[in-house]
C-alpha cells in the first residue's frame, strides 16, 4: 500500500488511477502525515454468489405439476 500526500495526488491522478488498474495496489492519501483516505480497485459483486436466506429455502413439490380443481382458490 502506498503512501500519497493531497498535492501528489490531486497532481498525478490519472497515472494513479491508471496503476490501480494495472497492478491492483492501494494508496492511502495523508493530510499531514495523517492517513485521511483510501483508494482502493473496484470490485465487481459476483452473479453467482448464492444469496444466504434463498439457499435455505427448501421446495418440497414439483413446481411444474398442474394444480387440481381443489388446490384453487375461488
């Protein structure tokens, strides 16, 4: 991770912004030699991540049989 202070970064950040996107690396911009803020790639959320409450739902019929005159609401 490395160190930036708010000149060198409000002067260089297209070029920072271009090796977030090569090599992946985090900066951290200081304000006097506090840290103040981070910048970090971004990350894409996953499609195929399963969702925690829907992977415990259990279906227990076939969703696909027709429904008989009994099971319809009138």
């Amino acid at each position: 991770m490395k160190t930036l202070n708010i000149h060198e970064t409000k002067t260089r950040l297209s070029a920072i912004l271009t090796e977030i996107e090569k090599t992946g690396e985090k900066f951290v911009i200081c304000r006097n030699g506090n840290p103040i803020a981070d910048i970090v790639p971004h990350k894409k959320k996953s499609r195929i991540k399963a969702d925690l409450f829907l992977s415990q739902v259990k279906i227990k019929c076939d969703l696909t049989e027709p429904l008989t005159e009994d099971e319809w609401d009138v």
